[in-house]
C-alpha cells in the first residue's frame, strides 16, 4: 500500500505551502508559555529545520537528511522534556497553523493523525 503521507508534497503543489504552514506553527510557538521556552530566541532555523522535514516526509526533496542526517527525531528530542503537556500543546498550534493553509485540507484526517502519532512518540518525561 501506498503512504498516504508521500502523495501530500505533489498534491499541495510543492515546497511553499509547508513554509506557510511553519510560519503559522511558530506564531502560535512565540506566544505560547509552554512551548516558547523551549525554543532558541531565534525561530529562523527551527522554521528551516521544519519544514524541510515535513517536506521530505511528504515526498519532496531529501534536502533535510541531506544537511541533517538521519532523522533521528526521537534522539533529537531528548533534551527538550516532551510530556502530555507539550505534546498537547504541539498539537494545538500545529492543528490551528494547519487551518491557516487551505491546501492542505483535502489531507487533514491523514495529517493530524501522522502528527499526534509522532508527537506521542516524542512523549519522554512523566506527567
Ligand atoms: C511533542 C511535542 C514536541 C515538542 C515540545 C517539540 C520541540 C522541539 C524543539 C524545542 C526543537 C528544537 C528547535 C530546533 O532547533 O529546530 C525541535 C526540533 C524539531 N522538531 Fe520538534 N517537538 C515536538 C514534536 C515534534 C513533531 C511531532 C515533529 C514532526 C512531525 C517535530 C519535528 C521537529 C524537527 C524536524 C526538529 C528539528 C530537528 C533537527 O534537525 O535538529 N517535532 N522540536
């Protein structure tokens, strides 16, 4: 069986709609008390680091392995204590930044479904 994640990058039209949809992510993250310290002062390289991961899982260019290696993310995330809490609020923004982006709409079900299953699997404190 196909992906259905791997369709989404061609049938969004490309590159420009994740670079909207981290834009709308990380201006929820600024204002948000508990995700906002988690995060450098500087959000330009996290947004970069994003959205050529969601393009990449999403059947665009390999660019993020290609700078970053492998994904690793669980690793990548073990410094930043990950509970309910945070996975929540990840969520949340990522669900209200996916409201601001019309494109990808058609492929909301298969989204938020990729994105709850990964943030729990992010999940690496108690509580
Ligand atoms: C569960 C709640 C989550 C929290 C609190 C969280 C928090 C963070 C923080 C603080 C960073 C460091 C910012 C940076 O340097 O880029 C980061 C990086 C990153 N996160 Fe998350 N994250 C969560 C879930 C997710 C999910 C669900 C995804 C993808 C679907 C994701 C993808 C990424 C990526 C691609 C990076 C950059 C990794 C790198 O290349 O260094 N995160 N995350």
């Amino acid at each position: 069986m196909q992906d259905p994640l791997s369709i989404i990058h061609s049938a969004v039209g490309g590159d420009e709609p994740f670079y909207r949809l981290v834009e709308e992510f990380y201006k929820g993250v600024e204002d948000d008390k508990i995700l906002r310290p988690m995060y450098p002062e500087d959000l330009e390289a996290p947004k970069e680091r994003l959205a050529l991961f969601l393009i990449q899982r999403m059947g665009g260019a390999t660019t993020y392995s290609d700078q970053r290696g492998h994904p690793r993310m669980r690793a990548r995330h073990l410094k930043f204590p990950i509970g309910l809490k945070e996975r929540d609020a990840w969520l949340l923004n990522m669900g209200r930044a996916l409201d601001c982006v019309s494109e990808f709409q058609p492929h909301r079900q298969v989204l938020e479904e990729f994105f709850t299953e990964f943030a729990t699997f992010m999940i690496n404190r108690p509580g």
